[in-house]
C-alpha cells in the first residue's frame, strides 16, 4: 500500500511539474523592442548585471549653444539597458547596438 501512495506522489509531482505549451509567456522577446525606445528611470541602478545584450542609448554631451544649432545629445552602445541607465547622462535607450544611421532621439 505504502509502495503505491509513492507512486501516485511521484506522478502527481512529475505531472504538476509541466508547463502547458499552449500557455503564453508575459515577457517580450527582445526582437520584438528593437523600434521601442526605454526611458531611464528617475531611480537609476547601482549595480548591474553582466549580460551582454547590446543597446543604443541617447546620452546628452551637455553641450548647449547660444548662437548656432549644435547636437546635445549623441548615440552610444552599452552592453545592456541596465548599464546605459547607470550613467546619469543616458536619456533612455534602444535594443541594438548604434549604427551610423541610428537616428538621434
């Protein structure tokens, strides 16, 4: 008796334990964000992890021009969002390193 309540545990275990492949995930796919530009939060992080996951973020130079127009803020990769968001000049970001055509946000 005791040998056959562990085999029906072991079942219900291994059963529960299964995803069902018809269910959704709640995350995006990172190809799916690569047109998406993400703000920096107000609360900018401390610490980051190493993933590499490259984007191009919108950094302001801190240039400002009185006379004529100049560019105040350039485009720079960072390794992942969470890096670029860590300097205080980052505005937000793209997913996908800089391109030389990358439009300036």
């Amino acid at each position: 008796m005791l040998r056959i309540i562990s085999i029906v545990t072991f079942a219900l275990i291994i059963t529960s334990c299964t995803t069902n492949p018809g269910a959704q995930s709640n995350t995006k796919k990172p190809e799916l964000e690569k047109s998406e530009f993400t703000q920096c939060p107000e609360q900018r992080p401390k610490i980051c992890t190493r993933e590499y996951i490259p984007v191009c973020a919108t950094r302001d130079t801190g240039v400002r021009c009185v006379t004529t127009p100049c560019p105040s803020s350039e485009q720079k990769t960072y390794g992942n969002g969470c890096s670029a968001c860590a300097d205080e000049m980052v505005l937000g970001y793209k997913l996908d390193a800089c391109t030389p055509e990358t439009p300036v946000q």
